[in-house]
C-alpha cells in the first residue's frame, strides 16, 4: 500500500518524534527482508534514509529488524534492533518509537505492549527523504512483498508512554485506548507452574483497571518480582524466571499496590539413550540401532564405508531412512551425531541433515547443515516454528560434534557444536504436535533436498543433555557411548596463577573417570565446585567465578563427584601487565594465564601461527573461542596481535568479544570488535555497551587497511582516560574518545578471535601468529617497543609482578618474619637506616610450610629495616 508521501515531514510531525503503531499478521512463508512499513527513499536502485520495520530477514525466517537510516544506501548507517522474526503470528500488535531528541535518543521496538529492544538514536527526523510511504512493501526494490495481513496502522506524532503503548495493546486495533483506565482492580501473575531444572519461562503480569483490563505490566512499568527460595528459582526484573535447583518456590509479582503469588515446582528429569546407529557394517543396506532395535535402511547410492561410517553424496533419493515414530510421546529429546558434512554441500534451506516430522516446513524437527544465509539451522516447524541460528555453517570437510536439544519441558531449544553452546531459543512448544510419520538422516521430507556428508555416529536420547553430560560424551567420542561417566580417578584444577584486583575468571579442570578420560570442564558447571581458602583475597561468586577481592594468595580447591584438586591464586594491586598470551605453537593454550582457547570451524595451526580461511560464504569456517568473561572486569585493556592478513569479505573480524542475540536472528548487542566493514574502507574499532542493541562509539582509522596487512595490530580501550586507540607496527594510527563509556557494560559471553558476533558477517581470511590481553592501556612507548621485540617475545617489564609482605613477630628475644611462600624467588635484606646506601641479604635457616616462608632472626637492641629483594 502507498501512503502519501512526507508524512514524517517536520510540517507534519512537529514534535521530531514519531510513533509507529500496527497490528499484523505475517504469514509463515515470506520472503527476505519483507517490511510491515518503509518511510524513506529509493536511490540507484537501493533504499535509504528510511524508517522500516521488516518482519523477517531473511526467506521464511532471519531476525524482524527495526531500523532507521540518514545515508544511502541506507545500510551504510542504520541505527537498528533486532528481535526473533514474527513470521507465523496472529494479530501481533507492533509500535514502534522513533526520538531522536537529545533527552530521549531513542528507538525502540514494542511486542504485545511490552519494550521487546531498544538502542540509542540521535539521527534526526529531518534527514528522512520520505519520498514514499510504504506499507507491505521495501524501499530496497530487490526485497520481497509482505505476505501476511494488516489489521490497523496508526502514526503519532511524538513518542507514545509505555504505559499507553501497554493499554492500546489490551483495547486491540479498533478502539483508540484511553489515556486513564481508572483505578486498579487486580494484578495476575502467569505462568508454568511445573518447570525443569536449567528451564527458562518468560512470566507475564497482567492488570485489570475499571476500565481497561488485561493491560501487559510485565516489564518497564515498574513491576516487582520475588522469589521466596532463590536456589529452586531465580527471577529477574523483567520478570524471567529460570530453574536452578529440584524443589518449590514461591514467585510474587507486585504492581503498584497490589501482587499475585504462584507456586512453582521444579523437578530434574533424567536422561536415557534410546537409539544408536554406528554404522559399522561393512556391506547391506541396513544400519543397526545397537540400543533401540529401530534399524534404519540406506536408500539410493548410500554405501557403508567399511570403517564406521555411513556416506551419502547428496544424489537424488540417497539418504539413511529410520522407522518411523521414534521420537514419539517425548517431551525433551537430544539428537547427538559426529558427521563429516563436505564443502560442496548445497547452501539451501530445504537441507536437513537429519529431520522428524510429518510434512517439510509445516511439522518438523531437524538441522539444517548450510543454509541459504551460510548458516546452520536447528529448527522446529508447526509445534510452532522456533529457529536457533549459529552464524556460519559446517560444510568444512571436518568431522563436528553436533547436539541438539528440544526441552519442550524448559521451553529451550539448545544447538552445540564440539562441546560449545553456539546459541538457544527460549520458546513454547509442544513436541506432541510433532507427526512422526518420516525419520531421515540426510534428506529432507519432500525429497527436495539431499545432504553430501559421512555419518560416523548418530543417536537419540530421551532427555536433555547438560553440558557436563555433553563435555563428557565429546571426551568419549562416538564409538564410546558415555551417558554415565562413573566415579571419578583423578582431577586437575586449573586458575590463572596471577589475578589482579577486581577481575572475575572462570576456572578450567580436567577429570578423569572410570568409563572415560580427559573431559574437560569449566567452573560454570554445576557438578564443579570451588572453595577459596580465603575469601578476603579471592571469592567464589555465583556462576563459578572466581572474583579476585584484594592483593594476598588464597588457594582454590575444585570438587568434581569427591575427587578435589588445589591451586594457588595470588592477587596483586591494579597494574598494567600481560593477561593472556596465545603464541598458537602447537594449540590455542594460554601460556600466561589459564584461558585456554579451542579451534573452531576448519581453523588450523601450522608453523606457530592460527591458519583462518574464512569468508562471505564461510563466516564461521575458521576461528578460535576464547573462554568467557576475558574484559569486562577490567578498568581498561589493550590487544595486541601479530597478523598477515588476506582479502577480506564484508565486516570480517579480526577479534570480537561479546554477547548476540537468540532464536532465529544472531546478531550482537554488545561487543568490542576490530573490523573491516566492506570494501575500500578503513579499520574500524568499535565497542558497545548496549544491553538490548548496539550502542556504540566507533573509531575508524582511515589510513589503515585491513586487506593485505602483515605486521602488528593493537587495539586500546582506556575507559579511565576515555580514549580508544589503534596502533600499527608500533605506531600510532588513531584514538577518539570512548564516549564515558566502561568496560564494565560489555557482556563479554562470547570471546571469538577470526568471527563475528553477527551471523551475516564474513569470517576472517589469514593468519595470526600472536594474540595477546593486557590489562591497562599501553602507552605508546610500550608499544612501539613490543614492535620491535617482535612477536616471540614478552618484555619482562610488562609481566604482573606481585609484592609479597612481611609480617614479623616476636618469640622471646628472637624476631620472626615471615612471608608468602609463592615469594621463594625473592631474597630477606636489611639496613640499620633509611634511606638505606645498601641493603645486606640476611643470613639464617629458612623454614617452609604450605603457605608461607620463616626466618628467625636475633633482637640485638638496635633498630634494622627489613625487606624483600628480587
């Protein structure tokens, strides 16, 4: 529909502030960057300065994407959100907010009358071109129509209040809500009362006025949530509640002056493994379930190797076909597979690398290897649908680890690749509308699409898998089925030796059982516990951080099942210094603290450098995952890397750390990123603090390219100073302001070097021979000469040092001083004066016990000065 054009002329929105209201219907097949409106222009052929909504990103899924631009093309500079895509919904009632006035700058997106994203905005209403005012239809003439309904648009001049923004969504579109409902009457509080240990349930609180009822408080309207026993059920202020323990709480949500409580339940459902297909078989076509007797038959071309693998070349009709009805009557199913899936696998949506269901795209559960996008898809159609995008797909002719869980039961959908969570959707859903008429590995149900790939090993489980349970089936590998590992034989703990006050890290160890070995664990796992001997010098904090407090040793304990290990932490006062050291000689270990990285996608490392082939169409083909949590306990920080760069696809990354979005659309909502936005254009360091989406402060270093570039990278974030910076080759190229901003904003969940928080972005192609965290900011000087010290060395000058103390006591007429025994290199001296000329090493027996270092000394009636010297 063509609306006339400049509605969102200043004459016609006097107040520079604009409201955007709807209630729509998009239907589930649409196709890419489809627009509920498009007020804006069309230039050579593309949109610009333009305010759009469109429901999906991309061909029957993607992200719904609130933007608005003062360029064009428009995409060059876009203030945008993201949310799941709402393809499917019913009378979805939408508002958008676009204030780009000072005290507010603010664009925001509304669902059902409750805040669903927002970012900053300072781009002004007057730089629209709103040459054309569409409704169903984009600016960028290459986007598909809406297919889909529109009950009723409005557009408000100026910016609607949340609260009236929740009562026009209880009126629905053909009244015009009142701006006072009148007195409140009641307030409910809904929810599943039965939830599952790890679950996650979106509550909603709803209040009756006397005259408008049903009105949408569940966030942002100044509702108070509670929960009367924390350790069963947590619940935070928007009002999303999570199973942590078996048991039952109470959870209470209070609106202005009245509450409604419910009784929530939590239970832990267990785990078995039910099918098992391993394809051992060296002739036939029938592929034996050694655990649940479903045999699954090889259709078409597909041959058994003779060396544990099944192989289909993506022909027609080849494919492995299993009985029918196997994940009937579950309410929680993980599917686990090792499976080789080649580069010429075809980049579609109708893929599937393993499906259930009854009809394709309308009552199905599967994965889908590459997409369309270059992305891997784990996906659930008609129960409703719910889409779990990882960024980047597996077609790299190397064997993945892949997991993935539907938990009807926690209303989760998780996807993991080799042992790591690559992104979840929190959703309702019910696997007993599932049709289980057609089971496939390797093609879809229509017969539309077959995958190229080898099956090593493919199994369901009734349940959900925790992480511990997938860390230790990854150790197992896939011709070891480990559901239980057994008693464990030993445990190495593993902590950064040196933390300097304030930091939070997590804390690594490697168990060994009786039924597997060599599984390794991070202390975000419930089943490792750790204990601090002193919690003044470093505290165990929820989540299983260790979070240093003040400068002193404490020794850190891990308990895995009764098998216990113990390191030594030492807290040293703020200072800068190198962190973490990844020198890639033979793998991605941290050789300074404990953050040791892991290889991801078809990442290799050859002659001590990390080897990224990455590209558009390999956005996640090679890179290195980092663990979490690496900055945002930091004051301020500095990376430094030694790369040799090749030609790079848009937005390619050279680090990015932070967190993305969920679902159907994985894009960042805060990071620190180094980058190369497209082609011809300069380095770009950005940092967003942004806790719905980007909220950024960009830094562009105009004579430094990224293509083609050997040598030495550093990127400094120094939020005391309010200064960013980029060097290169020991000199400095740039720095701007960090707009107040503190690392403290960042939500550093993912630390990813060589890929982009964004699923749509390219992945890095070349080579990096050193990266490097240092806590503070580099100065200049430091920097030019880590330059010319070269990658292979670490100047002793920047390395924490720790000050041990001396305590001395007196026994009799005898002194004792002591200090910490992780302070054995440093030597006991004297002086009779001070200022001292000369400092004298103290002779006498040294006495060592676990935490400390003695020696006693006579009292000889006159006055000596003591300290350490190293």
């Amino acid at each position: 529909m063509d609306l006339p054009p400049y509605l969102l002329a200043p004459t016609n929105i006097p107040h520079s502030a604009v409201t955007f209201e709807g209630w729509i219907t998009p239907y589930p097949e649409n196709g890419a960057w489809t627009r509920l409106f498009d007020f804006g222009h069309t230039v050579g052929g593309v949109g610009g300065k333009d305010f759009f909504l469109a429901p999906n990103t991309e061909a029957n899924g993607g992200s719904c994407n609130l933007a608005v631009s003062d360029s064009t093309p428009g995409w060059r500079s876009e203030d945008e959100v993201f949310i799941p895509n709402i393809l499917g919904r019913t009378n979805l009632h939408l508002v958008a907010v676009y204030n780009p006035n000072p005290n507010r700058a603010i664009l925001a997106l509304y669902m059902d009358g409750v805040l669903a994203a927002q970012t900053v905005t300072r781009k002004p209403l007057g730089t629209l071109d709103n040459v054309f005012s569409y409704l169903g239809r984009s600016a960028y003439p290459a986007d598909a129509y809406l297919n889909g309904s529109i009950s009723e648009f409005r557009i408000w001049s100026g910016e609607l209040t949340p609260f009236q923004i929740a009562i026009n969504g209880a009126v629905g579109p053909d009244v015009i809500g009142l701006s006072d409902p009148g007195a409140l009457q009641r307030v409910r509080l809904v929810l599943n009362q039965n939830m599952v240990k790890g679950g996650v349930q979106e509550c909603k609180t709803y209040a009756d006025f006397a005259l408008v009822t049903n009105v949408n408080v569940t966030r942002g309207l100044g509702t108070i949530y509670q929960s009367s026993n924390p350790s069963v059920v947590t619940i935070d202020t928007n009002g999303v509640a999570t199973a942590v323990g078996a048991g039952s709480a109470t959870l209470t949500a209070t609106y202005g002056s009245m509450s409604d409580s419910k009784l929530v339940t939590v239970t832990v459902p267990g785990i078995a493994l039910k099918n098992r297909w391993s394809f051992n078989e060296t002739s036939g076509t029938t592929a034996t379930d050694s655990v649940g007797g479903k045999h699954g038959t090889l259709m078409g071309s597909a041959y058994f190797s003779g060396t544990g693998e099944v192989i289909l070349d993506g022909s027609s009709g080849c494919y492995v076909e299993l009985p029918a009805g196997i994940v009937t009557n579950y309410n929680q199913v993980t599917f686990e597979t090792w499976v080789t899936v080649s580069s010429s696998e075809y980049a579609s949506d109708n893929e599937r690398l393993f499906v259930f269901g009854g009809a394709h795209g309308a009552n199905e559960v599967g994965l889908t290897a590459r997409s369309g996008g270059q992305n891997t898809l784990l996906r659930a159609f008609g129960l409703p649908n719910v889409t779990v995008v990882r960024g980047g797909h597996i077609a790299i002719d190397k064997k993945v680890h892949v997991v993935g869980i539907f938990n009807e039961a926690a209303g989760r959908v998780d996807l993991y690749i080799d042992g790591l969570l690559q992104n979840y959707a929190v959703a309702s859903f019910s696997l007993a509308s599932l049709s289980n008429a057609v089971s496939r590995l390797g093609a879809s149900i229509n017969d539309s699409a077959f995958a190229i790939c080898n099956f090593d090993e493919f199994r369901i489980y009734e349940g959900a898998l925790t992480p511990y349970q997938i860390a230790i089936s990854k150790a197992a590998g896939p011709d070891n089925p480990v559901v239980d590992a057994g008693a464990p034989v030993s445990v190495a703990l593993d902590v950064d030796p040196i933390m300097i006050q304030g930091m939070r890290r997590l804390a690594h160890a490697v168990a060994n059982y009786t039924n597997v070995t060599n599984v390794r664990l991070r202390s975000d796992m419930e089943e490792v516990v750790l204990t601090s001997s002193n919690t003044n010098v470093v505290r165990v904090a929820s989540g299983g951080w260790l979070e240093a407090v003040a400068p002193g040793t404490a020794n850190i304990t891990v308990n895995i099942k009764g098998r216990t290990d113990t390191k030594s932490v030492i807290v040293v006062e703020k200072q800068t210094g190198l962190l973490h050291r990844y020198s890639f000689t033979s793998d991605c270990s941290d050789s300074v603290g404990s953050q040791d990285g892991v290889l991801g996608g078809a990442a290799s490392i050859s002659e001590g450098k990390i080897v990224l082939p990455g590209s558009a169409e390999n956005k996640a083909g090679g890179y290195v995952e980092l663990p979490p949590g690496l900055v945002s306990s930091l004051e301020a920080v500095t990376f430094e890397l030694w790369v040799d760069l090749g030609t790079q696809g848009a937005w390619a990354r050279v680090f990015d750390f932070g967190d993305h979005t969920t679902g159907s659309g994985q894009n960042g909502i805060s990071y620190i990123f180094l980058t190369r936005p497209w082609a011809a254009t300069p380095t770009r360091l950005v940092f967003s603090d942004g806790v719905n989406q980007a909220n950024e402060v960009v830094l562009d270093a105009g004579s430094l390219s990224l293509e083609g570039f050997s040598g030495q990278i550093v990127a400094v974030l120094d939020a005391p100073n309010n200064q960013m910076a980029i060097y290169a080759n020991g000199a400095l190229v740039t720095s701007g302001t960090m707009n107040n901003k503190r690392l403290s904003g960042l939500r550093d969940v993912k630390c990813w070097i060589g890929r982009s928080l964004y699923a749509a972005d390219a992945g890095l192609n070349g080579t990096i021979d050193e990266f490097r965290i240092y806590y503070g900011a580099l100065s200049a000087a430091d920097i030019a000469a880590n330059y010319a010290a070269g990658p292979e060395t670490v100047r002793t000058s920047l390395l924490l040092v720790p000050k041990p103390t001396l305590s001395i006591g007196v026994v009799g007429n005898q002194a004792v001083i002591s200090w910490p025994v992780w302070a054995a290199d440093f030597t006991l001296v004297s002086s009779p004066v001070l200022p001292a000329t000369s400092w004298t090493p103290v002779s006498g027996t040294l006495i060592t016990n676990e935490t400390e270092i003695r020696m006693t000394v006579p009292i000889t009636g006159t006055q000596q000065y003591f300290r350490l010297k190293r």
